[in-house]
C-alpha cells in the first residue's frame, strides 16, 4: 500500500502562466484526497503531473519514497482516469483491459483471469465482447476506471471522471467508486470542480485556488470550519458581508453586529441556515423576494446598499416582500487577510 | 417511394383515418431521369461496346455478342506493357509518397515547429496554378535534366501530384485522435512508439487507407503528365487509350480497356469515399 | 479538462520536446519537392520568358516571346477559344449545379440520395473512360444517332471534335465537385433562418435571392475558381473531343512543347495561363486556408 508525497511543486507555462504554485500534499495509504477549485485553479495541471503527462518546473514528488519526478507516465506506478474516459475505440472491452496487461508481458491465462476479476469488480462481468461505442456513458467510465485498476497501481487519479454524465448517474456511479476504492484500500487523487462529490466521497479536501492550497481538512471540517473567506465562499451556500470594525463592532449600511477583534476592515462570513430573521419596523434589512421550497424557505435581502444576503427559513409564510426584518445570526466567522480570526 | 409506404401501412392499419396523399416529387424525378440519362447511358453504352462483336449502324442493340475482343485486347503486347508499367508506376508512386507523407502528416498534426503553418498551406500551390501550364512550367526543368521520357521523370511529375491528398487528409486523421486515448495508453505503459503503433495508427488507419487508395487510382489514371513527361518512352494505360481513340483503331479495344480498368478502381473509390465522407472531401477542395 | 486555462491543445508530456526540429526534418521531403517541382518551375518560367538574350546575344529584359503571342492571330484564336469554353463552362455548371444542389439540400428520402450519387458518379469516372463514352455516345453514328434514327428523327449534328466537345465533357467531368462545393455551402444556411424568412412572407424566390443566395456567394466563387482553374489549361478531353484549329491552350501548349519543339513559346503560353487565372488561384487558396483555419 502506497504513500504519494508532493513537495514544494510548480508549474509555470509558457506565457509565462503559474498554474501550480510551491504546492505541496501527503496522500496517506489508502486515503482518498479530492483536489476541489474552480476552473484554473491549477488541479488537473497538479493531477497530470502525479500521472507524468506534465513535467513540474520545480518540486519533488514521490510514491513510497520513490523519486517519480523525472519518470515518463509509462514508467510510474500511476493508474488514471480521464474525464472523457479515452477508451481505445478500435478495441473492444477485453482489449483495452488486457492492453496494459500484455505490455507487462503476462501470460494469456493470466490477463484472462485478471480483467474478468476487474471487469466483475466494476459490475461489468460478460461485457468482454462489447466494443466500447455500444455501452452507455456509465457503463464506459466504469471500463476506464477497470482500465487503470486492472494494473493494480499504487495510485489512482480520477480526472473529473463523472463530469460528462447526467446528474443521476454521477451520484450512483461515485458510490460505486467510493465503495471499489474502500474495498481495494486503494490510495487516491481525485479531481473535481463539485463541491458535493468531494463532501461525499473524500477523505479530505483540498480546495485550491491560483495553484495554492486554500486549506486542507476532512470535508465536514472544511464545511463547517472555512479558513479562509474563499473556501467559505465555494463552498456550500454563504453570505459573505464585507465591512469595517471599529471598537469590537461589525458594520455594514445599516447593519451592526458585535465582534472582538481589533479595529479594521473584515469580511463577516454567515450560512443562510444560521441566519435567524426578525420582523422589524425598522430592520436593517428589507426583504426582496420569498422562495418557498416546500420543506423550507429562501429569504433574499438586501442591506439597503446593493449587498444580498440569503436566509433560511422554517416558516416563508411569515415573509412578504417589501418587509423590513433585522438579522439574528446564529454562528458566524470573520476573516481579516486572507484568515480567519474569529467565529462563534 | 419510401414516403408512400409508410402512409399505405397507416391507411390499411387504421381504416378511418384520412389517406394522406403525399405530393409527388417531380422536381427529383425529372433530375433522375435527367441526370442517369447523362451520367449512365453513356457508361452502359461502353459496357455494352465491350461485349460486342458485330455493331452495325443504325442497329438499336448490338448485331452480336460475345468476349472475342477480350482476348484480342488481352493478348496485345502493347496493352499488357502499359499494364504492367501502370501498376509499376501507381505502386512506386503510392510507396514513396506514403513514405515522404505520413511521417509529416504526423508532424504537421502533433509537432509545432518554426513556420508550420506556411509550410503546411505552401501544399496548396499546385492546385493554384492551372495545372497544365504547371506541367509546361515542369517539363521545360526536366527537359534540361534529361528526365523527359523516363520512368523516374514521370515518378516525380506524379508524386507531387498526390502530396496534397496524402498530406492534408491525414493529418485531420491524426488530428482527430484523442490526445487522451494517447495519454491513457501512456499511463498503462506503452512507450510513445508503441502508443503511436497501437493508438494513433489504428484509430487514424481507416482514413489514411483511404487516403493511400485515392492516390494509387489517382495515379493510376493521371494522364496529362505521363502524357507530356512520359512520352514517346513510357506509355502508361490512359496514354495508351489516347493513342487507341486517335487513331480510330478497333472500337471494342477501348471499351474493353474502360471495363477492365474502371470497375475495380470504381469499387476501391467508393470505399474510400465511404471512409472520407462527401464532407470533408468538398472541405479539401475549399467548399 | 476544465482545469488549467493555458494553451488548451498542449502537447503530451513537455511542450519542450516539441521545439525541437524533428518536425522540419519530418516535413522536409515533401515541401523540398513542392518547392522544386511547384514554386521553382513557376519563378524559373517567368524569368525565363522576361529574362533573356535579344538578337544581339546580350542578356536583358526582353518581351519579344510575349509580343509574338499577342500579335500571332493563331495564338490569340486559341486563347479566345479557351477563355469561350472556360465562360461557357462556368455558366454551365452553375445553371446545372445549382438547382441540384438546392433541390438535394432541401429534401430528403430515396429519390434525392439516388440523384446526390448521380450528380457525383463522373467524380468516380477517368476523364480518359468519359472521352471514349462520350465518342460513342454523340460521336457520327453514336448512341444518339441510333436511337433518334430508330423513333424517324434526322441525326444530330455531333459535337464531337467542335468547341462544343470539350464544354460537354468538361461540364459533365466538373459537375460532382461542383454540386460537393455548393451543398457544403448550402450547408451553412440554417433551416430557420429560411423558416424566418418564409413566416414574414417571402416566397421561394425572395428567399433564394435574399436568404439563401448571400449566404453560398462564397462558395459559389469557390466552385467556380476551382472549375476555371481545372478547365482553363485543361488537356485531355479538348485534345480528344475538340477541333484541331483553333485549340484550346492546354493542347497547344502541349503541341508548341513537344511537336513544335519549341520550349520557349511553350513557356511563354505557360505563364499566359498563369496570368489569366492567378486571381482564381488567389481566391481558391485564401478560401481553402479560410476554411482549415476554422
């Protein structure tokens, strides 16, 4: 069982473009570590390294101890998984199994015995046969990953494997590959731009942004304790209210709010679901639009300058646009330089 | 035809419904007839040359049939030589230039070098030039050469005619491979030739066989540079027939020649149309 | 990918690999003989015919070759007579093509794939084969003449070996690409913005000139280009199916060259050609670099 260790890795394009700045990451044996950030912000780039389809300006990285930095992608231990799954069209099922199989130069029972077993794991056994272009967009991404576990590689990595299937089938398919992943204790990387299929499936999260890691943790840590206002913001739904303190008090338009830190600017970071509503006479806020979901309500606000907050609420009946409501929140955290310096 | 059947089939199945009566489409009827009047008939009446022996004006149908002209055809020295040297030709020119032209397609689609893209279009000034005046242009460099009337002369005229073709045709071939389906054999552990072997090639392979194809039968048929490099020492198939239709010899030669040669090129040239699509081939000539 | 913004068709594994010359060893070959056998005959023919000795041997610009052809009325005959056939060509074609290829690109089921492949079938057909046919078919005594003498009809006066031989068979020889030019064009024009059209109430025929008409010009230019540029030095079929006097350009060239023994002249009609088509050779190239781009 395997250990990837990254150190202090760059990548600078042409351009010049950094793409991954002094990134540095342990995946532990067995763990699944989700890259999470929006589009360029340097995951897939960090992913196609580990795999050796880009080579790093800089930076170490090792499986078990072995320097990998330097190997072309057919010498590393590394089994990938494309987003557009890359089967080999001109080959049916069996063959694009067996294909990696007969360059490690196996004996022909062996390869047989071999996709069969990993062709049973992924849920397709008897589909040998098939040529790839006659399976469904589940069924083809099932035989990309049996592709590169097949190979039994020290390291998975899953380049947004769901992102071309249907919402549906993107949740029943990353239980699948959480439970295949649990069972073989296979140490992982994956790549993904959505928050749920990281909350759902990772071990821990690594959000990224610009290259850089915005903070590392389990996924309900990330959810519930955000370090930075960027992780607070990506993840989840979250009011982010800028504005200035001044003598241990928060302000902005109308709204006040108490917070021991020093003197300055900060950004108050609130979830909607800890954001209680007051009828007010003279609330710091007016209501502007009441969405009723049925279980729950989504209250919009606006602050009277342009700022929009959202708010849960149990009862949307009580709501009514136009309103004026003042603003109990529940728990809340304050970020001040790019870090968190309070929360209640 | 087939939009009749399906209303019949409803109007049996489901007798109250109201018979839909489907215009008739004279516009295509009239271009049908018109055009297998044009394109076919002339076509059959060759076929039907072939396989006569006696034909005598003003007779609708042939006076006799039958395969005597095959074998006086067949057993001419002068057809089976230009035969031989035809295929010899077409063979030789197809090699080399699947030799000098894929391995740039490959370049020309995956590497990036200084001024790929000038060189890249620079295949189109052939086909810039009326290609007869290109011939002259040609003919008066290889004249000071001594390349007029030998075999490698009309090589040469005839490699250059197929560069576009087997340059620019594959490389949307290699073009329209994945990357990905490279990196992930990468990723099992081919090394990059056996990538480009195992890969690339095979999922490029139908298009560039069909590329390969239409420049052997191009070749095979080229006539104006065999005519004007080639002549009086090589004498390929199509300047063999010019020579049988000028000088008005026994009718049927000509026909039997058309037959022979043209079914099997005709069949090799639909499958490689098949492969190519009617799309991109007009793309290729700028549609 | 979604991730990684820069330079989306990044070469596998380093972009370094890439800078390397490999790719210019790879594509030496083949632009070394498009510049030996395509540009050089080119420049060598130009200079050859400017360039050269005057009766006194001494070497300088020198345009006697070019005032000889446009003062020889049988040169300007021949030149005349392939301009005539180029234009009726080019005529042709379009009358013929461009109802096909509407009609094809507006209909679809078994009648229109059965005339698509007739209108592309000559693509398929050696112009050497369609010389013979063509013989056999309006020559004296041909096909036509049997069938109109069958049903009482007086014989046709057959065009074969007038300047109507070569427009024939260069007509029917050009139609498949042609017709494959305009239907990629007409490909282009959406089926709503016709839709549109019709609802405001335009009928057939202000939809051809307003909609459709605008929209294929380019290609239109591009068929004929490539028609002009194929027909106007054409060689085989007018050698075979036109009038010995005049000749099209393409067999007098190919008889000033190797019967007259006369390279100089040759050349000379050569680069006359060049000159009449280089604006359709311009325009060819441009759209067919146009549409690569893309």
């Amino acid at each position: 069982m395997s250990v990837l260790k990254i150190t202090d890795v760059s990548k600078i394009f042409a351009g010049p473009t950094v793409a991954v700045d002094n990134f540095s990451l342990e995946v532990g044996d067995g763990e699944l570590v989700c890259l999470l950030g929006p589009s360029g912000s340097g995951k897939s780039t960090l992913l196609r390294m580990v795999g050796g389809f880009e080579r790093p300006t800089s930076g170490l990285m090792t499986i078990d101890g072995d320097d990998i930095t330097q190997l072309p992608p057919e010498r590393r231990p590394t089994g990938m998984v494309f987003q557009s799954h890359a089967l080999w069209t001109h080959m049916n099922v069996f063959k694009n199994l067996a294909f990696g199989l007969k360059l490690r130069g196996l004996p022909k029972e062996q390869i047989t015995e071999k996709v069969e077993a990993v062709l049973e794991l992924v849920g397709l056994a008897g589909y040998g046969t098939r040529g790839v272009n006659q399976l469904s967009g589940g069924q083809q991404q099932r035989v990309a990953l049996a592709r590169s576990l097949v190979l039994e590689p020290k390291i998975l990595l899953l380049d947004e494997p769901f992102a071309s299937l249907d919402q549906h089938l993107r949740e029943r398919l990353r239980e699948e590959v959480r439970d295949i992943q649990q069972r073989l204790k296979i140490t992982t990387l994956f790549v993904t731009h959505g928050q749920d299929e990281a909350l759902a499936m990772a071990d821990r999260i690594v959000v990224m942004r610009d290259g850089r890691t915005e903070q590392i943790d389990r996924p309900d840590v990330v959810y519930r304790e955000p370090q930075t206002p960027f992780v607070a913001g990506f993840i989840g739904t979250m009011n982010l209210i800028e504005g200035e303190v001044s003598k241990g008090r928060f302000a902005r338009a109308d709204f006040r709010i108490d917070i021991p830190i020093p003197d300055g600017p900060a950004t108050l970071a609130i979830r909607p679901e800890a954001l209680d509503l007051e009828a007010a006479e003279a609330g710091v806020a007016q209501v502007h639009r009441v969405t009723d979901y049925g279980t729950h309500g989504l209250v919009d606000l606006d602050l009277g300058d342009g700022t929009r907050l959202k708010a849960m609420v149990a009862h949307p009946d009580l709501f009514s646009e136009g309103q004026k409501v003042n603003l109990k929140p529940q728990a809340m955290a304050a970020y001040r330089d790019n870090a968190r310096v309070y929360r209640s | 035809m087939k939009q009749l059947a399906p209303a019949l089939v409803m109007a049996s199945g489901r007798r109250k419904s109201i018979p839909v009566r489907i215009p008739t489409d004279w516009t295509g009827i009239i271009f049908a007839v018109v055009l297998s009047a044009a394109v076919i008939l002339p076509l059959l009446v060759v076929g039907v040359w072939a396989f006569t022996e006696v034909w005598r004006y003003p007779n609708v149908i042939p006076q006799q049939f039958g395969l005597r002209f095959w074998n006086q055809t067949l057993t001419r020295a002068d057809v089976w030589s230009a035969l031989t040297l035809s295929l010899q030709l077409s063979t030789v020119v197809t090699l080399l230039s699947a030799a000098i032209c894929l391995p740039a397609a490959y370049a020309f689609a995956r590497l990036s070098f200084p001024g790929r893209n000038v060189l890249f279009f620079s295949f189109l000034a052939g086909h810039a030039f009326p290609k007869f005046g290109l011939l002259i242009a040609i003919a008066a460099i290889f004249l000071q050469l001594n390349l007029i009337g030998t075999f490698w002369g009309v090589v040469l005229i005839q490699l250059v005619g197929t560069l576009l073709f087997m340059i620019w045709i594959p490389v949307a071939a290699f073009q329209s491979v994945d990357r990905r389906m490279e990196e992930a054999a990468r990723d099992v552990g081919a090394g990059p030739f056996r990538v480009f072997w195992s890969i690339t090639l095979p999922q490029a392979g139908p298009t560039i066989a069909a590329a390969v194809l239409l420049s052997f039968v191009g070749t095979f048929y080229e006539t104006e540079g065999a005519w004007l490099i080639g002549a009086p020492g090589i004498r390929t198939m199509p300047v063999l027939m010019i020579s049988f239709i000028n000088n008005q010899m026994v009718i049927q030669y000509g026909a039997v020649l058309s037959v022979m040669l043209w079914v099997p090129s005709f069949i090799a040239l639909m499958f490689a149309r098949r492969v190519i699509g009617g799309g991109a081939f007009a793309r290729g000539f700028g549609g | 990918m979604t991730d990684a913004a820069p330079a989306a068709p990044r070469p596998l594994i380093d972009s370094n690999d890439s800078r390397r010359p490999t790719g210019l060893l790879l594509v030496a070959i083949p632009v070394f003989l498009v510049g030996w056998l395509v540009i050089w005959p080119i420049i060598n023919a130009i200079v050859r015919t400017l360039w050269r000795p005057d009766e006194s041997g001494a070497i300088g610009f020198n345009l006697d070759s070019y005032v000889f052809f446009f003062s020889d009325q049988y040169s300007i005959n021949n030149l005349t007579i392939t301009l005539w056939t180029t234009l009726m060509c080019a005529i042709l074609l379009l009358v013929i093509c461009l109802p096909i290829s509407l009609y094809l690109r507006f209909s679809a089921g078994r009648l229109p794939a059965y005339v698509q492949a007739m209108a592309i079938f000559p693509m398929f057909v050696p112009s050497i084969i369609l010389a013979y046919a063509f013989i056999r078919v309006l020559g004296p005594n041909g096909m036509v003449d049997i069938l109109l003498n069958s049903v009482g009809l007086p014989k046709i006066r057959t065009p074969y070996l007038t300047p109507w031989g070569p427009v024939i068979g260069l007509v029917w020889d050009n139609i498949p690409l042609t017709v494959l030019i305009l239907l990629s064009g007409l490909g282009n024009v959406a089926n709503q913005a016709i839709e549109a059209a019709r609802d405001v109430g335009a009928n057939r025929l202000q939809v051809f000139w307003h909609i459709i008409l605008p929209r294929i010009s380019n290609s239109v230019l591009v068929a004929i280009s490539f028609a002009v540029l194929g027909i106007f030095s054409s060689f085989t079929l007018p050698y075979l199916l036109g009038p010995a006097s005049p000749e099209m350009m393409g067999p007098f060239m190919n008889r000033t060259f190797r019967e007259v023994n006369d390279p100089l002249n040759a050349i000379t009609q050569a680069v006359i050609t060049f000159c009449f088509c280089i604006a359709f050779g311009l325009f060819y190239v441009r759209s067919v670099a146009r549409n690569q781009g893309k």
